[in-house]
C-alpha cells in the first residue's frame, strides 16, 4: 500500500463550480503538506503549503489538513478553464521539503 | 528571470547508450534534486544535492548517476544500466534545509528509448 493515496481522477466540472480534491496518508510523521498544480509538459508549480492540521486559505484556494484522519483536502472556488491541471499532493515529515511524498495526481478539466 | 533550465526538452535514446539532462539555476539555491514522472503516476525523488560535491541516493537511483561540481549545475546521467528510462525528468531547487515546502522546478526533460 503506498504511502500517500490520492483520489485519482480524471474530474470534470463546468466552470464555476467548486472542486475539491483528496488525498489520504499512512505515516503519522508527516507534517507538512503541500499542493502543487501541474500544467500539461510543464513542471510542478508550489500552490498551498500548510504545516500541521488546520486550514489555508489563499484567493479561491483553501487547503485543510486533518493530521487525526489523516486526510488533505484542497478546495477550488470559482473554478475556472485556467484551473484545468493535474493536482499533485505532498507531504513530508521533515525538513527536506525535497524529500516529500507525492500523490499520483488528480487530473482536473473545467469546461467553460 | 530566476529560475532552473533543464535540456534538452526532447531527447531519443538507442539501447544501450548513456544520456546526459542538463540543469542549470540561477536562483542561488543550496539544494537541487532530481525526479522521474511516469503517466499518471507521482514524482520519485531519484537524486538530491544539499551542497556542492554531495549528494545523495534517492527512492529510485539505480541506473542513474549524478554530480554537483558547481552551485547552479545539477546533471543527471541515465546509463545502459537503467532498464526502463523513458519517462518525464524533472530537475528541481530549494532554498535550503528548512521545509517551507517550496520546490522550484524546470520544465522536465522528456526521454524516449527507441
């Protein structure tokens, strides 16, 4: 079983609409997580970092972390045809954010 | 503009040869570290350098090799040895040690294996 599981996806939605994607982890030690967003042939760009449990709010972006569930949660507001992406989620239990764990990323489409 | 170059885009290999990605930053960043992509699967760390003239093996190292003789430069060789080299590379920098999450990455270099 991997260590990091995210919601696989492909998702769709019309534009508008709220997104909100998954993923779960085994390893208590993780404290920090991350989202990054992915455009096609491009490489990942850092969209929400949070350490520990709580939430995060960035414009229409809010990561929540539930460290007793061991369950993320990034919410698109608004979503828009420029938010069509793959969503990757890492975290990492220490201080080499280099050494993270991804997720297998969650392809999302918004149709406009 | 700051930020990490990574060549050649396109790269098309034969059996049995050595190939060479390019990275280069120019953010001043001490670590620098490597990654392998496959279709719809996550980033696996196959390198990493905290400082010059040291690195470290990642998850996935066998068949690859690296070096760090400067700063900015980051190399990584995917030798004969590597049983199934195409995938998406992904060259990529941080500040330092403390985790603030931020990864800086190219923009991948893709190899295919005719």
């Amino acid at each position: 079983q991997k260590e990091v599981e995210q919601d696989p996806g492909p998702l769709s939605v019309p534009e508008g609409a709220i997104v909100s994607l998954n993923c779960t982890y085994s390893n208590s030690a993780f404290q920090y997580f991350m989202w990054y967003r992915q455009y096609s042939r491009k490489g990942p760009e850092l969209l929400m970092y949070t350490y520990s449990s709580g939430n995060k709010e960035d414009g229409r972006f809010t990561a929540q972390v539930d460290k007793s569930s061991k369950y993320i949660s990034l919410f698109i507001r608004d979503s828009q045809p420029s938010d069509s992406a793959t969503y990757l989620c890492a975290m990492s239990a220490g201080t080499n954010a280099g050494k993270s764990t991804f997720g297998d990323g969650t392809t999302l489409t918004v149709k406009p | 503009d700051g930020g990490i170059t990574q060549s050649p885009k396109y790269l098309f290999r034969k059996e049995g040869q050595n190939v060479t990605l390019s990275c280069e930053q120019n953010l001043n960043h001490d670590a620098m570290y490597w990654y392998r992509q496959d279709p719809g699967q996550g980033l696996r760390l196959i390198y990493y350098s905290q400082i010059v003239n040291d690195f470290q093996k990642g998850d996935i190292a066998e068949g690859y090799s690296v070096s760090r003789e400067k700063k900015e430069s980051f190399p990584l060789t995917v030798t004969s040895a590597q049983k199934n080299p195409t995938a998406f590379y992904l060259c990529a920098s941080s500040r330092g040690l403390a985790n603030t999450g931020e990864l800086f990455f190219g923009e991948g270099s893709r190899l295919t294996v005719l």
